[in-house]
C-alpha cells in the first residue's frame, strides 16, 4: 500500500519551541525529527513500501516521486526549504493527481499529512474551503474524497488544548471525515519536544505500519513468515451486528489443488508472503568483538543456508501448478501460489476469499473437499480426462432459465406482437399462442403488472371482432377463451391468479 508523506513547510511550522535547558528548536525540526523515525522503521520493517514526498505552502512541490530508497527521502528531509501561507485543498489536488498518475483509482493508499493545526488565512485556508463546499460547481470540487481508496493520518505537532482553543480540531475532524472516516488523527502529548514528536510518530507506526508476522502451517511443517501489505480487517454487510473480521496469526494449510480447478477467483486483496530467517543463536555483538564479527558467518549468511519450508512450498507449487488453500479464520480462506514477476523471478502470494464456507460456488463448501484418496473412484479420472468441478447445485439457478426481462418498453412490446400475431393464425399455432400467453402472465404476475393483464386481454377481445368471415370459428372461441382468463387473473382472484397455473386450450370439436 503506498504512502504519500504530505509535509507543511509553511511560515508557521518555523515557530519556536523553547524547552527549558536545552536548544531552541521550530516545529519544522519536530516533524522531521519524526519523519525520519519513521522512514528509519519502514526501511527496516516495510523495505517494500513505496513512499512518496511531498511539501506544500499556498502551492505544493514533489520532492521524491514514489520510491524505495529511504535515504533519498531523509536527505530531502534535511534540505526543506520554507514558504509562505498554508493551503491544504490545493496540497490535496496534487495528492490526488500524483496517485492517479502512478497507481490509478483502484489502489489503496495512505497518505499522512503532517502539519501544525494552522488552517491558513483567508481564500486557500482549510476554514474557508470547508465553508464554501456545497457552493462549488462541477468543475472546482474539493478533492476529498479521492477517487481512490485512501486513509489519512493527520499528525499534527501541537497538542490537544492548543488545538481545542480554536476550531481548528473540528476543521481538521471534518476533513477526517470527509476522506472517509478511515484514518485518525494524531496530537503531541506533553509539552513540545523531541520525545513527545518521537512518541506521536510511534503511534503512528504501532497503528499502520506495523509488519504482520504469522507463522504458516502443514501438517508437521511450519515457518515464520510476513504478510506484506498488512491483511486489513474485513467487514461483512450482510451480518446483522457488523464485526471486523481479522486474518489469524495462524495460517494453516487444508490441502492443495489444481491452478484449472480454481481458475481465476475473485478474491478481496493479495498479499506477498515473505519467509523470516529465525536464528536464535545469533546473540547481540558487544562494541569490542569487530574482529571476531568478521570472522563468522552473519545471520543472513546463516539463514540462507537453513532449510525453510516456506521455500519448499513455493518451489513445489511452481512444478506442480498447483494452489494450496489455507484456513485465515473460522470460515474464512485463502490460496497460496507462486506468481512470476519475470521469466526468471516469482513470488509466493497469498490471495484472500471472501470470508463464508462456499466462497468459490464451483467448489462447493470448502469443508466438504477432501483427499483424493478417500474417494471411491479417482474424480479425475485415470488419465485425468476429467474433473470432479464445477460442482452441480441442487437447485437450477435462476440464470440458467429463460426469464423474461422488460428492460425496455419495445422488449414488452415485442412479447405482446408475438401473442398477437400467433392468435391471427389459429387454430394453426394454438400450442405456440398459449405457450407465449403463459409466459407473459407469469412474467406480469411476478412483477405484478395486473394492468398488462387486463390490457392483453382487451386486444385478444377486439382481435376475436376483427377476424374475417373465412376464418375458422375455432380461432374465436380461443380468443375469448383466453381473454377471459387473463381478466380472472389480474383480479388478483388466487385461484385464477396462482403463479404456477397455466391456461390451457379450450376443448372444441368441429369434425362432424
């Protein structure tokens, strides 16, 4: 998940912040003092994080595009220059357009502004451009929220009773809010200084940028490993009392199974899974043991040669072709495969399902598959020239069937041209007329379009007065037969009205 670091480098972070018997300090030195804690976490704990920066007064400027390179970020840390006035709306419009260009709409990402709660002065102030949103037109929109999926950490180096002397909390609340609500908003605690910057950003790590380690499981076998971006809590709307559902910190393997069996699956995220090199032996190395550190082995050298079986596991889905389906929770599953970034490199995903017992129907319940080996008969047959999917559900789905859909008005009045045109050649098409009857009146009924009803069966009626002298007396006993019916039925009478009854030819005998 990219992060986007949104820095103010207007005139009022370069404030003194004055601290009794030490150097004087501006709020500016606070927040980078921050930033590069920080940075410092992600390169040693989120290496795979692309992070961009971003400084902004009454304009903003890109000082780093996307990248992995921390130091990068950290020396133009050191080198911000200052500006004049605040303007977050026009800092955002920037946001908006740098993710757009790099990553699209769909991507998710984080974006953490850190500024001093000053929201401007005048036209550009945060103040003014949240009194004026509903008197905007089409073309100059507040950009929030984004057309992407995006949370927004607000870290502001000041605290709590500074904030709430003014409105500035609530401007900063609403903001938060009209992101999405999916962020937070972070305070200095204590007086203004380096500690109280270190601990605001610490909370900030423990909330976002925390590696997920989980230990993965088959059988016997089991390795640390990390999950990369972090599995995100999932909600489910159809449940009455909605509860975020998390990935367990043990993964465990219930099988595998062919790539063409589960084919493409639409699955909520995907997530690398890394191996962890756990080397208990390895102990802390004092300042006066260098020579001794240059000759032994280090503890990467010594992870890299220990077998893992995170490693097995990958290679042998890669030979194989095949997935293995891993349990994250109570009812909730996943698939592990090997990805190819190029024809010599891939990677070992983990996709995650939708949370439920049947989230690939072509499956079936995930608890109802099992070894091949317990079957009577081999499901893929003894050549493999056959496969036991997709599983057949007892009830016939509703798309399988031809259903009359009324989109549009020239659908319905294709239907009723239909019906009237096989009523002008009975007795002929007798079984197709009342075949195409039956068919629009189970539709009406279902939508419960009496008045379609009551229509068909006047046309029927005036079509019975306009037949000719020539034609058979059969074709007008028909028609009033089944102009009839239709008027019992759009009485909403349940014994002329049932869904399930059909009409059905009027009895006549012409032969003698």
């Amino acid at each position: 998940m990219p992060t986007v670091v949104l820095m103010d480098v207007s005139l009022s972070m370069t404030r003194p912040v004055s601290v009794d018997g030490s150097e004087e300090f501006q709020r500016k030195n606070l927040a980078v003092h921050g930033l590069n804690m920080l940075f410092e976490h992600m390169a040693s704990n989120y290496r795979l994080e692309f992070t961009a920066l971003m400084a902004f007064s009454s304009l903003w400027e890109l000082l780093v595009p996307f990248t992995r390179d921390y130091n990068a970020l950290q020396e133009a840390l050191s080198n911000l220059e200052d500006y004049d006035k605040t303007c977050v709306e026009s800092a955002l419009h920037g946001v908006s357009n740098l993710v757009q260009q790099e990553w699209g709409s769909s991507c998710p990402c984080q974006l953490v502004l850190v500024t001093d709660g000053s929201l401007g002065i005048g036209k550009g102030s945060l103040r003014h451009s949240l009194q004026t949103l509903k008197l905007r037109g089409d073309d100059k929109k507040f950009p929030l929220p984004f057309p992407f999926p995006c949370k927004l950490f607000i870290m502001c180096v000041a605290n709590t009773e500074e904030l709430q002397m003014t409105d500035t909390m609530d401007n900063l609340e609403e903001l938060l809010h009209l992101s999405g609500g999916d962020g937070q908003i972070f305070t200095m605690e204590g007086p203004l200084c380096m500690k109280s910057a270190q601990a605001m950003f610490g909370r900030l790590i423990d909330h976002a940028y925390t590696p997920f380690h989980a230990v993965l499981h088959c059988g016997n076998l089991s390795s640390d490993v990390q999950v990369f971006p972090r599995p995100e809590p999932v909600v489910m709307d159809e449940e009455v009392e909605p509860m975020p559902r998390t990935v367990s910190t043990d993964l465990e393997i219930i099988g595998f199974i062919e790539i063409a069996d589960i084919s493409s699956p639409p699955v909520i995220s995907r997530h690398l899974v890394l191996p962890i090199a756990v080397n208990k032996e390895v102990d802390e190395v004092g300042a006066g043991a260098t020579d001794d550190l240059e000759e032994e082995p280090s503890a990467s050298q010594m992870a890299g040669k220990s077998p893992n079986f995170c490693v097995l596991l990958h290679g042998s889905l890669k030979v194989e072709g095949m997935v293995a389906l891993v349990q994250l929770g109570p009812e909730w599953y996943g698939m592990l495969y090997s990805q190819a970034d190029s024809k010599k490199k891939s990677n070992l995903m983990m996709s995650l399902f939708e949370p439920g017992p049947e989230p690939l129907p072509w499956l079936g319940k995930i608890s109802h598959l099992g070894p091949i080996s317990e079957a009577v008969e081999n499901p893929y047959g003894e050549d493999d020239s056959k496969s036991p999917f997709p599983v057949q559900p007892q009830v016939k789905r509703s798309y399988a069937q031809n259903v009359t859909v009324w989109i549009k008005a020239s659908g319905l009045q294709t239907d009723v041209q239909k019906i009237l045109r096989n009523a002008r050649k009975l007795p002929d098409k007798t079984q197709t007329f009342y075949k195409e009857l039956n068919r629009l009146r189970k539709a009406a009924l279902a939508f419960g379009f009496w008045e379609l009803l009551k229509g068909v069966a006047d046309l029927l009626e005036r079509e019975c007065t306009l037949l000719p002298d020539s034609a058979h007396p059969d074709a007008a006993f028909q028609l009033s037969h089944a102009a009839q019916q239709l008027k019992l039925a759009s009485t909403g009478d349940s014994q002329y009205a049932a869904f399930d009854h059909n009409i059905v030819p009027m009895h006549t005998d012409f032969s003698s």
